[in-house]
C-alpha cells in the first residue's frame, strides 16, 4: 500500500467520523446496526484493534473517545435515545443477517 493510499483512506475515515459525530449525531447507533451491521462503537473496535496491531497500546475507551470526538459517557448523553420497541425487533431480525 502507498502511502498515498493510507493518506487517503484516513481522509475518508476521518471524513465518515465527521459525518457521523457532527453532520448527523441524530443518527442512532442501533439504527446504524440494524441497516448496516456496524456502528460507531464498531469503528472504535477496529481502531483499537488497527492501533494494537502496529504495537501503539490503547484502551476501548481512548478508541472511543477518538471515534466519538469526546468522552463515550458524554457523547451519550447529549445524543442517545433509548431504542424503541420496533428498533429492538428490527435489531433481532438484522443481527440474522449480519456475521
């Protein structure tokens, strides 16, 4: 891989955690889950894990606080909802479909 390549691909990882955290906090982590099968807890797990792999020790809640541009705890309270009966179905019913 260039490094052309990995710049990029950080630009558009940075770019989706934008999209996500500031252009639509509004957009539920379970909803994320049920029409994609990741979430934003998900990019902090690969982060975690990327930053392992090349030796760099960090812990799930650094991960997070990266992915969620704050503290987890605070993230969550400005802007999760507690998930709605039809989102806790439809959840059932996705993680079927989802590895």
């Amino acid at each position: 891989m260039t490094n052309t390549t990995s710049e990029t691909e950080a630009a558009a990882f940075r770019r989706l955690l934008r999209h996500l955290n500031v252009e639509r906090p509004d957009v539920q982590n379970i909803d994320l889950m049920i029409l994609a099968g990741f979430c934003r807890n998900c990019l902090s797990d690969w982060y975690r894990e990327a930053a392992v792999e090349r030796g760099i020790e960090m812990s799930r809640d650094q991960a997070r606080e990266h992915v969620y541009g704050e503290p987890f705890a605070q993230w969550k309270a400005k802007h999760q909802k507690d998930a709605t009966p039809e989102q806790l179905a439809a959840f059932e019913t996705a993680k079927k479909n989802h590895p």
